[in-house]
RNA sequence: GGCCCCUUCGUCUAGCGGCCUAGGAUGCCACCCUUUCAAGGUGGAGACACGGGUUCGAGUCCCGUAGGGGCUACCA
C-alpha cells in the first residue's frame, strides 16, 4: 500500500484559489517543490477549485505571482501546460463523476439523500452523519432521483478495523474505522469533494509524494480507503506541520495582527505582504526552509540551490512552530548587506520614487554603499537615505529633540556646532577624510568627545538619529550646503542666533 | 466532548542510548570598537514539561499525566 516508490519524484502543490496567497501554504509549496528538486524530479501546480462558493477570481495570478517572486519554477500546471493536463480541477469534473459512479458500482459508495436540514439535526444530536442512505435499496434511490431529489454520493468507510498510514515525517499513523464517517465525494452540484478530487488528479498526474498541511492527517484512513478501493498505488504521503502565531497561541492567522512577541508590530502573512515589505526573496526562502527543517552545520544562512542538495521530507521536524518572524528581519539583514551596489540600486530606486524622490542614479550610487548595512528591509532606504534626493533648499532645521545627543544639552549643542563652522569652511578639499581629520582635531582642542561632536553634525545635518556615516553624508551633500544645515540647525537650537 | 498529532533556551533549532557539566542562531543584556545611530567583535543570562519504567547508562526507548495544536462540513 504504501511502500516506498520507485516511481520518478513528482511532487505538487494544491492551492484553493481563494485570494491571496497565505505563507503557510507558500511553505507547504516550498517544501514540495525542494523535495522535487533535490530528487531531480518534477514539481506540479494544480487548482483545486472545486468549491464555487469560495472561488476568487485572479487567485492563480497571485498564486503564480508568489511562486514565480521566491523562484520555484513549475514544471506542469495552468499556465505552463503539461501532458497530464487540465491543471484545473473544475475543468476535469467528468474524472471525478466517472470514478465516483463506478465505485457506486464496486458497492464502495452510494448515493445519499440526506437534506441539509436533516444533517443539520445529525449533527446537533452528536454524531454526525448516521449512514441512513447506506444500505438504501437501489431501486427505491433510482426513484427518488427519477423525481428529481438532488444527491450526494459518500463513501463506504469500512465499518471495523484499523486502517495505518505511513507518514513520511511521522511514520505509522492508526485510526479505528468506526471514527469514521461516510464522507461526500461528490456533492449535489456534481463538483467532487477534496477527498476525491486528490486522489483522482494524483493519481492521473503521477504524483509519487504528497506534501500538505497537517490538517489532513485527520482525513488520511480516508482517503487510503479512498486508493485502495480504487485499487490504485498510493503516492507516500508527509503531512507537515503548522505555522503557529508568534506567541505560539493558535494557527497563524490570516488577518495582519499585532504580537508583542513581534515587537509589537503586525507581521506579514500574505505574500504580497512580504513583497511590500521590502523582503527580498533570497532571504524570505532561507527563513521558510529553516522553520521545520535546518540546513544543518550550524549553518543558517544559506542558498536555495544549497538547500536542494540537502532537503528532504523525513527530515521535517513532525511538531509545530511559532512563526519566527524576527529572524526574517536579521536575515534579510544579512542579504542587503551581502548584495551588490547595482542589485541595491535596482531594488532601491523604485522604493525612493515610490515615496516621491526623483531619483538620480549617480547620487544612489553613491549613497548606497554609505546604507547597505543599516537597512532591514529595502523600505528603511526612505526613512535612513530619503533626504538625499529631496529637495534639498527646502531642508527643515530639526527640532530640538533630535538635535540634541544623549549626554548632551542644548548649551552644549550649539557651542560644539557654533564652532565646528569655521573648522568645516576652512577645509580646501571637502573629502570624508579631510573633514574626519579636521573634526577630530577641533573635538580635541575643544574639549568635547569625537562622539559628541559627531553625533551632533549627524542631527543637524540629516535631521535624523539614524542615517549613513556623517562625513560622507557631508561630502555628497557637498560644503555648502552642509555648512548651511548646521547654522538652520543652531537657529532651531538657539531660537535666534544666526 | 471524541479522534489524531506534537512537547529541548522567549523564539527557530542541533541532538537519532554513553561524544551533553545539552551545541548553533535569533532576540535580550553588558562590554569593546566606532563617524555616540547602524554594522562588527567579545561575553552573559537562558531549555531537555512532569511522573513512572526499560537499561550498567536516557534529552534520546516505553507508559501515564499535563500542556499545546489539528480535525470533527455537500470548505479545502
């Protein structure tokens, strides 16, 4: 039944096309589409649409845009085609019609009449569905659909005994039958249910191992009485498991939410979020393939063509994991810092215009190699660099708070300001070096620590806490117009002086 | 409620009976360095859920308890 396969790896990922697509369901694709590639095999895209109601319309381009963004390339699927094709289960419904009737044939299914309101009462007495229609004679169910009462066709689940699964991740999974129910495989409408909707496409698709969310583990007797009444050899099946709110309480959610354990700020779930956020893919693949699983060697930063050398499903850790979004951050980190100046000029400039700069690329050019290792994310170029590529004859002076440095008072500011003027206006050439050097020295002869002399430059001439190295920053805004920040700045600081 | 899964530092994890006085990373704290931010460096606090077994020996195997999670639809 379940014994391992030496059929060509084929793996797939089965998204509902419901809206945009979750990060729990990109990680469950994540881990297919590696286990694919690692085994030199094949990685499939199928939607599974078979429920009207829920369908929205545009999710395959999200979904597409999610999987082509992190770089898993498809094998087979809606748009690239494929010879096992359609990819779309609402396209295949006559499979899942035929297979149905001839397990109705086979006396492993039967048509249930069951009204909605009846089930309705099934369940508020406890039990569930109570098998009315098993046993129903096949004459007097021809009648009632010659009348035109809509039915669904169930399952015979196997009333005693054991049914064992083979989890990939957590080996031999038992469940007694009579738990149970009759589950719908086909509905009224004539859609199928997932139940036999997978299972046909799998099986036609040849796909050799499925890789899902752990929430069908419930389900898995299901449907290996599903395969084998079929009489088909099933594909080996890992279950992996959830993504849970960074607290740990509960499935991570949908809906963008605060968590303390976050920093208090709302994490991303939905891919376009991530996107948005200024991630880059490298980074955001590195943090997926470490929750569950690790690159081992204590490594944990490491390449996506890395991670296909090493993946595999038995070793997926079988137990949940809070989200941990604060590494994808320090990740991400690491991956700005580790890119090139043209990458970062790529990425960047559309951020900068997006926020309303007019970008020169000369300037970016410049200024990147001053930031690379103070963004988090690629949106930090706006709050840390932005003031490059404004207009810079509107400067506003900043206000006090910001001006004055810890260990420092606004006496103290303005003296060290007041006399860092002269120093800077006599400089001949207007280079980092030359200011670093001349700085240096009136710090000395003044008394104040570099620091504090440095650090009160910083305020006044970027107006922020944060921002690239100081005399660089002077240098690309040239001598002129720094010098012009740091008297705004001694106005702002003295109310008057000039 | 019933069934199933899971349980190592706050978090992500290494560990597949002796190499563990439990390793790495992140986060936090301190110090160093520094163009007082950031980055970088060094160090620190910080975990085998609990109770029984099995064994010469248990974080590692078994059982129970507790806690967490999932499922319990004509949704996937």
């Amino acid at each position: 039944m379940t014994s391992p396969s030496t059929r060509p790896v084929r793996t797939r990922y089965a998204p509902s096309p419901t809206g945009p697509q979750h990060i729990g369901g990109i990680r469950t694709a994540l881990f297919a589409w590696l286990y694919a590639r690692r085994h030199g095999g094949q990685f499939i895209l199928r939607i599974e649409d078979t429920d009207q109601k829920r369908t929205v319309p545009g999710s395959v381009d999200l979904i597409l845009q999610a999987l082509d963004w992190l770089g898993m390339d498809i094998d087979e699927g809606p748009r690239e085609g494929g010879e096992f094709g359609p990819y779309v289960q609402s396209e295949r419904l006559e499979m899942y019609q035929t297979w149905a009737a001839w397990l109705v044939d086979q006396d492993r299914a039967y048509k249930c009449f069951a009204t909605p309101e009846e089930l309705a009462e099934m369940r508020k007495a406890g039990a569930g569905y109570d098998r009315r229609y098993r046993d129903f004679p096949a004459d007097r169910a021809s009648e009632l659909e010659a009348q035109g009462k809509p039915c669904v066709i169930r399952f015979k689940m196997p009333l005693g005994g054991v049914t064992i699964g083979d989890d990939m991740i957590r080996g031999p999974v038992e469940f007694d039958n009579e738990q149970l129910q009759d589950a719908v495989l086909l509905k009224s409408d004539g859609y199928p249910t997932y139940h036999l909707a997978h299972i046909v496409d799998d099986r036609h698709m040849r796909i050799s191992h499925v890789a899902r969310a752990i929430e069908w583990l419930p389900s898995f007797p299901l449907h290996i009485q599903i395969w084998r009444a079929l009489g088909w050899k099933m594909p080996q099946y890992a279950h992996l498991p959830v993504l849970l709110n960074p607290n740990g309480k509960g499935k991570l959610s949908k809906r963008k939410q605060q968590f303390a354990d976050a920093g208090g700020k709302s994490v991303p779930v939905l891919m376009h979020e991530f996107i948005d956020a200024g991630y880059l893919p490298s980074a955001v693949m590195n943090f997926l393939t470490n929750i569950g699983w690790n690159y081992g060697d204590d490594e944990e930063i490491f390449s996506t063509a890395q991670a296909m050398e090493r993946f595999d499903l038995k070793d997926v850790s079988p137990a949940n994991s809070a989200y941990p979004i604060a590494k994808l951050d320090w990740l991400n980190s690491q991956y700005i810092k580790r890119a090139s100046v043209d990458e970062l000029c790529r990425l960047l400039k559309p951020i900068l215009e997006e926020a309303g700069y007019a970008v020169d690329e000369e300037r970016l050019k410049q200024v990147v190699p001053l930031l690379r290792v103070r963004l988090k994310s690629t949106r930090d170029v706006v709050p840390i660099a932005g003031f490059f590529f404004a207009d810079w004859a509107s400067f506003k002076a900043p206000s006090a708070d910001i001006l004055i440095q810890r260990k420092m008072s606004r006496e103290s500011t303005a003296a060290v300001l007041r006399g860092a003027i002269p120093v800077l206006q006599a400089l001949e050439s207007f280079s980092h070096v030359a200011q670093h050097s001349a700085v240096t020295a009136y710090a000395k002869s003044s008394g104040f620590k570099n620091g504090q002399v440095f650090g009160s430059l910083r305020a006044a001439v970027t107006g922020q806490k944060v921002s690239p190295p100081t005399f660089e920053t002077m240098e690309i805004l040239g001598k002129q117009e720094s010098i012009r920040r740091i008297k705004l700045a001694l106005q702002s600081i003295t109310g008057s002086e000039s």
